[in-house]
C-alpha cells in the first residue's frame, strides 16, 4: 500500500481538476455522491498537491497580503492613564 505522498505524487493535473470539481459540487464524475470522509480526503490531496505544484497566488484558500484588521485600530491603553504615571 503506498503512501499518501507517493499518492500526491501520482496525481495529475487531470486528476486535480477532477478531484476540485468533485469537492466543489459533491458529486463524482459519474453523479456519485462524496461521502463525508471522500469529500475530506479529496480536500487534503487537493491541497498537498497544490502546495507542490501551484504558485500560492493559485492555491486554494489563498487570501493575498493582507493586514490583520488589529495592527490598523489603535487600542487606548485602559491599564494606565499617562498622567497617573509618575
């Protein structure tokens, strides 16, 4: 039995596109239905793959440079007033 990574590595770009289709709709290729743990495998070999062969602007879940919405809201310091500082 091979391992997850040998099976990353047989997958082609075919496979991927079939496999993304698959997750996205729930369904195979033939109208099959995604069980719950297909539908989360199919994810996980998705992404694996991706990270091997995708630049990350291209990836799944990829959301671009952002700033985290908290380094741009000033906090007032309700611990210490300055003037109570001596």
């Amino acid at each position: 039995m091979s391992s997850f990574n040998d099976m990353i590595n047989n997958i082609t770009p075919d496979i991927y596109e079939s496999l993304k289709l698959a997750v996205e709709i729930g369904k195979w290729s033939d109208g099959n239905k995604l069980t719950v743990e297909q539908r989360e495998l199919s994810l996980q070999a998705m992404i694996a793959w991706e990270t091997q062969n995708l630049p990350e602007d291209q990836r799944t879940g990829y959301m671009g440079p952002q700033e985290c919405a908290s380094k741009s809201i000033e906090v007032p310091n309700i611990l210490f007033k300055s003037d109570a500082i001596h």
